[in-house]
C-alpha cells in the first residue's frame, strides 16, 4: 500500500498520493486499536510514522511556500513530535530506540562510512547540486540542516522506533524497515537508487541492532545526504 501511495504521488499527483497515505494512516490506526496482540499493535502505531513523514512532506510545500533548508526544518518538527508520541504510547525509553553512545569506535567509522557512501548514492541518483558551489559559507547550514532533520531524525523513524516494535515479532522482522524506507524512494525516480536504499538501510538496521544505537547510522544517514546534494554534484560535475 506505501508503495501504491508513492507510485500515485510520482506518477498522477502528490493531491492523490496524500489521500491514498491518509487512507493507509487511518487502516494502521484501526488495526492497532482493535488488535489484541500487544507486540502486532506495537508494529501498527509505529509503521504509522511512514504515511505520516510523507502526508506531512508532501501537504507542507502545498499549502505554505518555503526555502528548501527551511522546509526540511518545518517539516521536521511534526516529525519529531509524532516519534515522541509514539515512543510515550509504547513506553519507549531513549535508550531502548538507540539514543546512546554505545560503541563509540564502531560509531565513528560507521559515520566515516557515510562519505563513500554518499558518492555511490550520487551515481545512482545523479541530483543537482543545492548550491553553487562548495564554499563553507553557503554550504555549512545546509549540510547541518541534512545531517539533523533528514539524516538522524529518519534513522530514529525507521532504525529506532520502526525496529523497536518489529524486533518485537523475532525472527527476520527487525529487516522489514529496510523495505518500508526503500518502497518511499519510489518518488526519486531511479529503481537503482531504490535498491541501493535498500541494501543500505538493511545495513544500517543491522549495525543498530548489533550496536543498539542509532548515532552512527543516523549521523552516517546525514553523511550521505550531504554528499547526494551539496558534495558530488560538484566534485564529479555529472
């Protein structure tokens, strides 16, 4: 259904792609509040943040006009309040989603990661660069704005939260966020760009599973998106 709303906002209209994620926001919360299963209702109330992160992304530039770096802020803070009300309503302890710094050496490389990561995102996505060129002046906000409320603020979504409450199923679960991150590239435009969101989101849900924490990838996730539109437009020219 995520990727039917997705596919709709592409490829007819972003008016259609919000009804059709309102419709999967308002299923999830049905679910959850008829489901007996404590661990299933868990899974419904937290997989509601994805519908919810795109109704908001895609309403905001709709009804206000505003700068890109501002418009990833405003956007963000609803974001950030949903997580919050959904780790309350789950009894979610920071910890429990990642917010630590376990691992404090395996972080930092996995946030170094981020760079060469960033470059193999770029020959998938080929974006264009947000700037004119790589000063500090006119990149340095930008890449704060990238790092913080795209980079950690996802990553607490899908890695912290999301995984959270499927871990709760055991198994192979705790891998269904992978799928549900890549399944909202769609509007990108690029299947490679789709698959190579997926590999790296199982890559990043393993590392906070093993490390439970999401500082690495969060800030790894930051990384990338700084290379993808503010570095390698202009290094690579392309």
């Amino acid at each position: 259904m995520l990727g039917g709303a997705e596919a709709v906002n592409h490829y007819l209209s972003a008016v259609g792609g919000i009804i059709f994620y309102i419709a999967i926001l308002f299923s999830l919360i049905s679910m959850a509040a008829f489901s007996r299963d404590s661990a299933r209702r868990g899974v419904w109330v937290a997989l509601g943040l994805a519908p919810l992160i795109r109704i908001i992304s895609l309403a905001l530039p709709i009804m206000i006009e505003l700068s890109q770096y501002l418009w990833y802020i405003v956007v963000s803070i609803p974001i950030l309040i949903a997580v919050i009300s959904v780790m309350r309503t789950l009894k979610y302890s920071p910890d429990e989603v990642g917010l630590n710094i376990n691992d404090l050496v395996l972080q930092l490389l996995i946030v170094l990661e981020g760079i060469f990561l960033g470059a193999l995102g770029y020959f998938f996505l080929k974006p264009s660069g947000w700037t004119a060129g790589l000063s500090l002046q006119s990149t340095l906000f930008p890449a704060l704005v990238l790092i913080i409320f795209t980079g950690f603020i996802e990553e607490l979504v899908f890695r912290g939260v999301l995984q959270k409450a499927l871990s709760a199923l055991g198994g192979w679960w705790w891998m269904y966020p992978a799928t549900v991150y890549a399944v909202l590239q769609i509007s990108q435009g690029s299947l490679w760009y789709c698959l190579f969101a997926f590999v790296i989101s199982l890559y990043f849900g393993y590392m906070a599973k093993e490390t439970k924490s999401i500082l690495g990838v969060g800030l790894a996730h930051g990384l990338i998106n700084v290379g993808l539109f503010l570095v390698f437009p202009h290094v690579f020219g392309f």
